[in-house]
C-alpha cells in the first residue's frame, strides 16, 4: 500500500486528481513553478511527483535545487539592488 491509497489520504487524492491531471501536462514547469515562487506547495509536488507526476528521484532532486537555489538568490539580491 502506498501513501496515496492509505484510507484517510485516499478521499484528498480523489478530490485533487482532477487538478493534478491538468498538471500532468506540463510537469516540469509545474515542478519549476512550485520551486521558485511556491504556487503549488512544494510540499505538495513532494508528495505527488513519484506516484502521480511520474518524475524519477534524481529530476525531482535537480529541479528542486535549481528553482530554491534561484529563489533565494533573488531574494538575497534584492537588498544589494537596493543599495
């Protein structure tokens, strides 16, 4: 049993399917989306990616460094653009 078709997740899974399919069709500028800015939760994208996302480990890792590693370098240059 995966944590998807455990019995309290289940009834959440089946009413957010709907919009996870629609973004089936573009995942890595979902995935990219939810990395940098944090529209969907990352903490969503974690828990979809594998078993509905389809996205293997080592893409999953990858983009995920890249977009909080862009996020927080915006957000620490910001101040030095102030200056």
């Amino acid at each position: 049993m995966t944590g998807l078709e455990h019995r309290r997740v289940q009834p959440i899974v089946v009413k957010w399917r709907p919009r996870i399919e629609r973004w089936n069709r573009y995942p890595g500028v979902v995935f990219m989306l939810a990395a940098t800015v944090g529209i969907p939760p990352m903490w969503l994208i974690g828990f979809v990616a594998r078993p509905l996302m389809h996205l293997r480990f080592v893409p999953f890792t990858i983009l995920c460094f890249l977009g909080r590693a862009g996020r927080y370098a915006v957000l620490a240059g910001i101040p030095l653009l102030a200056k």
